[in-house]
C-alpha cells in the first residue's frame, strides 16, 4: 500500500468562496484566481488522493474573524470535517462553546503574521479554551517562540504549533526558536504540525531542508502529538505546489508505514474527535 491509498487526515488547510461568502473588509489579504478554493472542490482534492478527513483552519487571509465560510462547510460534511476558527479576543465562553458545538475544536493565533505583541493579553481567551478542552493553535517563525514560552508554560490550554514552527533552514536544528518549540514537548499538552514545509524550505530542496525538522520534531514529541497538513490550497506561494508532490514529500520524510498510520491518522483521530 503508498501513501495514496493510506487511511490520511489533512490538518491544515483553508477555503476560499468568495462568491458565496464574500471577504472580510479588515482581511490582510484577499485571495483571488486560483487561490479561490471552495469545499466542492476541497472535496474532490481529498477524494483523489484518499484523504478522509480534515482539520479546516479558518484563515486570516479572506475571512479574518468571519467564520461563516467554516461553519457552512463543518454543517455539511456529514462528519468528514472539524474546524479551527479565528475569533474576536472578547468572545464569550458561551459563544466559543457554541462554536464547539458546531465542531470547532481550535482557535488560531497567528503571530508570524500581526508580530508576537498580537498575543498581548490573550490569557483570557487561553483560559475560556483550556476550560472548554479547546486548542490554541499559534503560527510563529523563526525566534518568535522565544518571546511566547512563557505564556504558553503558564496556561492550561493544550497548544497546536503549526508548521513545523516555522524555522530559518539554513539556521540548522540548534537555532533557539527550534530549540524552544522541541522543550515543549515535556509538557505533554503541547501537538506540533508536520506541515507547511514550503513555508520554510526551497521550492527544489523541501525534503534536503525539511528532513532534519521533521525527525527532531518527531523524536522530541513523539508520533501521538504530531499530525501531517498540506496547507491547500497554497496561497501567497511564489512557486506553484501541488497536493500530489506534498504526499510524496510525507512518505519520505516518514519511510515507515506504521509511524504514518499514526502521524496522519490515528493521532488527529483521537486529537480532533473524528468517527
């Protein structure tokens, strides 16, 4: 059995219908040509290449707080999907949990892009999901983890790193970003994703410059905190990236079918809830 016809779940990905949900005046970004990407045709990427599941993350780009696009998708996938959301810092427990409700099973905080100052004052809001067993899913890059450590060891919220952490390639494993984002692994409520690779690495070199991040982040966390995503549908990308390619990528970087099976299924399965 390959990769393709391996049970998998895509942990981080975006949509984009603009044409039904249109975008948020205070986006960042408004994706536009072949970054459009609604759930009919997620659902015809995922059934090609013998994805089952996915974590939809609610973007900044196109949607900022506006969750409407995510909340229809996660009401009509039958159980295929659950979803990260981007929220109001004020939001009430009351309304978080009714996004819980609704299969929303994170929140994301993105500092690589609004600066680490973003996250001032977010103890409230990790609190709310602690109490609620919700995820903090924070993007950083490079160093930015060093500044975040302390508020991420004083709450109880259980964290979801995305991307690998984002490191600077050609630092190597021992700058002090990475090394901070492998310390998290001793408090036992901290998942890294094993995504995002062309983020941080050459378009030509992904596996060359992504190897030696994925087997520390493996090691250091082992196989049930960590979890695969595409990152589809690639927007911002200055080369093009295809689903296929990324798959392959994933069977190298994890050779052994049995530490697959538990990376890009059993782990986000019992993480994220799925049937």
């Amino acid at each position: 059995m390959n990769i393709f016809d391996e049970p998998k779940i895509d942990c981080h990905n975006h949509l984009f219908d603009p044409a039904r949900f249109a975008y948020h005046p205070d986006a960042p970004y408004a994706p536009s040509g072949q970054e459009v990407a609604p759930l009919e045709q997620f659902n015809q990427v995922m059934d090609a290449y013998g994805v089952r599941h996915a974590l939809l993350v609610g973007p900044n780009s196109g949607y900022h707080t506006d969750n409407r696009c995510l909340l229809h998708a996660l009401a009509s996938g039958q159980g295929r999907f659950r979803g990260v959301a981007v929220v109001d810092r004020q939001i009430s427990l009351e309304q978080l949990a009714a996004l819980q409700e609704q299969g929303v099973v994170g929140v994301a905080f993105n500092p690589a892009l609004y600066g680490v100052a973003s996250l001032r004052d977010v103890e409230p809001l990790f609190g709310k999901l602690a109490e609620l067993g919700l995820f903090a899913q924070v993007q950083v890059c490079e160093d930015q983890l060093l500044e975040l450590l302390g508020l991420i060891e004083r709450s109880a919220v259980r964290v979801l790193i995305d991307h690998c952490g984002r490191p600077d390639a050609a630092a190597g494993i021992h700058q002090a970003g990475f090394q901070a984002l492998l310390r998290l692994a001793r408090h036992g409520r901290v998942c890294v994703k094993l995504s995002g690779m062309q983020k941080f690495a050459a378009a030509d070199a992904l596996h060359e410059q992504s190897r030696a991040y994925v087997h520390e982040l493996i090691n250091a966390f082992g196989p049930q905190a960590c979890v695969w995503g595409s990152d589809w549908p690639f927007i911002r990308q200055r080369t093009r990236v295809d689903y296929g390619p990324l798959l392959k990528l994933a069977e190298r970087l994890m050779p052994d079918p049995h530490l697959r099976r538990t990376i890009m299924w059993d782990t986000p399965r019992r993480l994220f809830g799925f049937a």
